[in-house]
C-alpha cells in the first residue's frame, strides 16, 4: 500500500456475457463502477477497478459453430465491442479479465482441486430437468407450467452424473452474515429477497458439465471428462483478477474489500452462490453486493428495436459521452428501475449542462478576458456574500462522501449541483459586469470574479469523476497547470486553490444548448 493511501477499495462490474451486445444495462453498470472508483481515488483511496467478460457456455460454443470459427477466436472477436465502448465511456479500469486466460483458468483449477480435497465437493447422479438456453438445471417444483422459470422456454429431462459442491451446509452461516452485515446486500429490499429465498432449504450447486453436452470450458482438475459450470467459472474473476493464489501481496491488500456492483438479475449467484464457495474455500465474502435497477426505453421494456435506439453508441454519437454518464447517474436513484427517454435526455443536458453548469463556466471566463485581459485577478477583502459561496462550497464537500459511499449517484449530484446555483446566484447578485463601469470598483470585481472562477476550480474538481472530459477542459480553461488526476479531496477541496495572475484560455461552450424540433427530427 502506497504510503499516502487512505486504505483500499476495490471494485467490480460483473463480466459481461462475451456474446451479448453491449446495451444501455451494460453502459449503466460500468459508468457506475467508474464514477465510484474516481470518486475514492479522489480521497485519496489505493483503488482497483476490475471489468471483463464471461466467455464459456453452451452460447458461446454454439455461436462459433454456427461461424465455422474457433469459439476462442469468436471471443477474441466479440470482446472488442466491449473493450471499444469502455473506451469511448471513458472508463478508467485497472484491468481487464476474460475467463479464457491462462491466468483465470488456473485459479478456478486451484480452488476446485482444493474444494475437492476437502471434500466439499462430491461425485452424485443428477436427475431433473435442463434449461439449454440458461445453462441450469432445474428440478420438478422449480418449474413453471412445465417450463423453464427464468425464461418460460422448453426444458428437457436429464440424468446424469456430475459433481456437486456441498453449498447446502453453509446455510445457516449465509443467513447469519447477511443479518450481521446489513450492507453486505443492498438495496435493503433486495437483501429481504435473498432473505426470504433463503428460508426454503438451500440445495448443493452442480458445477460441472459433461463434455459430451459442451467442450468450451474450464476442464475439471479431477476428471476431464468434465467442465466447469459457466457460473463457478465467472464468479472466481472476482479473486484470480488481483491475484488470489498468484499474488498475495496484492490479494490480501484488496481483499474483502471488495463492492461488486450488479444487476438485479443475476442478485442469487453473487450473493448466494458467491459467498459460499468462498466460505469454502476459507475466504472472507466480499463487504458489499449492490444490485441496481433496469431500464425501460420510451416507458416500455427494452426490446430489439427499442434497444437500437439507445444502443449506447449511438447515445454518444447523439449527445457525448459527458452527457450521458450524467443523464445515467443523475436521473435515477441507484437501485431502482429507470426510463430512458429522449425528452428527459434533452430536458436533462438543456437545464442542468448547457443552461446552470455551461452558462456559468463561459460567462464567468468572458468577464475575466474582458475585464483583466484573460489573467485571474487578486482578490481582496471578503464581504458576507463572499463568505456565503466558500461556506456552500464547504457543505457540499462535507457532504459527498457519505453520499458516494452509500452509491447515492443522483443524492451527490443534486448536491453538487447546490455549488452550480450558489455561484450562478451570486453572479446575479453582485452583477460584476455594474462593477467594471466604475475604476473605483476595480478591487471589488477583481474579487467577484476571482471567488467565482474559485468555485468553478472546485467544481471541475467535484465533477470529474461523474464527467471526466468536462471536469478536465474546466480545468485547463481555468488555468489550472497541476494534473486533474492527482489532486486530492481534503487538499485540493480548500477554497483558494487558484492562483492569481494564472492565465485563462478563451471558453467554448461546454455543452450548447439542444434544438429539441431538430433533435427529434435526427432521432
Ligand atoms: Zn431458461
């Protein structure tokens, strides 16, 4: 740990499905992880940011049959999708794992030989029913009308033998640390779940797959007739990605620290699932689960055609990357579902981007140009106004990491935006641009515009992890030599962080305003 570091804190996405094409969903959960991580690495927080994809399974395997490619060389394919949509999201991860690296599938070999010496996991025949599309099986009392329960598809009947891990005996110890722990799952309607799930007798977990049903996975150390179970495989990313078995330094400095952010669709295999193969293999579970909400487009439920309208791509292309991280934080509270429109979307970047933070910023560098030929003035004695805006600015400050802890994204960034309409406020309120006609008032409005640029200075700081390209183009217009990067929230978060007879650079508009008749002709 470097000496400076508050502590550590580590986060996840889940890895997404290789074969899936990156949707709104995917965009959501990624933004979310990155906005935290630099939030923490703004507090001065050692922070690791682990993303990748989940490439075994029968989809994968039959998806490159269908190609007539080798399923390797299909995923080496499928994973720039991703890879390019992090890129262009902005996202800062600190690595990148695909199951299919040598470095992923030891550590699942690892951990199944040592479940297996244990003998925590065991040899039984399995008689039931299969889903092929979900890759599960189920038994008579799970189905539905004689189908699939997740995806109310056909299921066939199937007896075979596979190996069990032992998950049932750790039942009562997962109830008790869920009960201990009330932010191991959260939201707290999705730790009732789970709950309640878990009030009806828990069922070891097959984690095998005969080879003759499917060859595109992690073999068994112990039998190679057999694979690994797609979910045992993906889940284990959340260790081999820093170092369990391969470094321990680095393993024991991340955790249990870990916050593994998910939908709410896959809540029973992390929470569930997850922990108990780690109580198993005598590891710790990770100190937070988080399940957030879906989203509907236009108010329905995302389908094909929906989904090509807000392919996130797309939603770049039409609004910028800045635009959309904030729409996706700031419209919802994290946790529930949301709707995606267009109309909000706009509405959105009109009132909050281009009207409150982009007249602000431009407005308040123009006066500076004019009145002092670009270069940040000397501020002199305070009036209670002055005073007014440093005390608002200090209240938001006091007031977001608490709110980022508990992955209130949209709580912050009302928060945030209160220093937005203090400093618009106070613009109005000792009208600068009077002050510029008299040259005994010369002292006065070097002062005025020296606090407001000073809070814009903190605001750039505050944004950046929520819009990375904005937060850093206020910077640099503001003169600011030092690296975004490498400031530090309790330091840096002081008012008077500007420094007179800086240069300022000539402003283009942040975010210009959206012509919403042209808008809905393009879309
Ligand atoms: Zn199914």
């Amino acid at each position: 740990m470097c000496p400076k570091s508050k502590g550590t804190f580590y986060i996840t996405t889940p890895i997404y499905y290789v074969n899936d094409v990156p949707h709104i969903g995917h965009a959501y959960t990624t933004v979310a992880a990155d906005v935290l991580v630099r939030f923490k690495r703004l507090e001065g927080y050692q922070a690791f940011f682990l993303t990748g994809t989940d490439e075994h399974g029968q989809k994968v395997e039959k998806a490159a049959q269908e190609r007539g490619v080798d399923p390797k060389v299909h995923c080496d394919e499928m994973v720039k999708r991703f890879q390019s949509l992090w890129r262009r999201l902005n996202i800062s991860n600190d690595d990148f794992i695909r199951t299919t690296e040598d470095r992923h599938k030891k550590v699942v070999q690892k951990i199944l030989q040592d479940l297996y010496d244990r003998g925590e996991i065991y040899q039984a025949s399995y008689e039931g029913w299969y889903c092929i599309p979900c890759e599960r099986f189920w038994t008579e009392k799970d189905l539905t009308e004689g189908k699939c329960p997740d995806c109310l598809r056909e299921v066939v009947e199937i007896s075979e033998k596979n190996y069990f891990f032992r998950m049932s005996q750790y039942q009562s110890w997962l109830i008790d640390h869920i009960e201990k722990n009330d932010r191991f799952i959260l939201p707290p309607s999705r730790r009732n779940e789970i709950l309640g799930f878990l009030q009806n007798p828990l069922e070891d977990l097959c984690i095998s797959r005969p080879k003759k049903r499917l060859k595109w996975g992690i073999e068994i150390p112990f039998d190679p007739d057999y694979v690994t179970y797609v979910w045992f495989d993906a889940l284990i990313n959340y260790v081999s990605g820093i170092g369990y078995s391969s470094d321990n330094p680095r393993f024991s400095d991340f955790w249990p620290e870990a916050i593994h952010l998910i939908g709410k669709d896959i809540l029973t295999t992390h929470t569930v699932y997850w922990p108990t193969m780690l109580r198993g293999i005598g590891l710790t579970p990770p100190k937070m689960v988080f399940a957030h909400g879906w989203w509907t487009v236009e108010g329905k439920k995302m389908s094909k055609s929906l989904q090509n309208v807000v392919e996130p791509n797309r939603l770049i292309d039409t609004y910028g990357v800045d635009a959309l991280r904030y729409f996706l934080m700031r419209e919802v509270p994290f946790g529930m579902d949301g709707d995606f429109s267009h109309a909000t979307m706009v509405h959105r970047i009109n009132s909050d981007l281009a009207n409150d933070l982009g007249n602000l910023f431009s407005r308040a560098l123009s006066m500076v140009i004019r009145y002092f030929d670009g270069i940040i003035p000397v501020p002199s004695s305070l009036q209670e106004i002055d005073l007014r805006l440093q005390e608002s600015s200090a209240k938001v400050i006091a007031q977001l990491p608490g709110q980022m802890n508990d992955l209130a994204f949209n709580k912050a960034l009302i928060t945030l935006w209160e220093i937005v309409s203090a400093s618009n406020k106070y613009v109005d309120e000792t009208a600068p641009w009077s002050l510029a006609k008299e040259e005994k008032d010369r002292p006065r409005l070097a002062t005025v515009l020296y606090q407001t640029l000073e809070a814009l200075r903190i605001i750039a700081l505050l944004l950046a992890p929520f819009m990375p390209t904005t937060a850093e183009k206020m910077w640099t217009h503001l003169g600011m030599e030092s690296n975004l990067w490498e400031q530090n929230l309790e330091a840096d978060g002081n008012w008077g962080g500007l420094k007179p007879g800086g240069k300022i650079v000539k402003p283009t508009p942040l975010f210009p305003r959206i012509d919403t008749t042209k808008m809905e002709k393009k879309i």
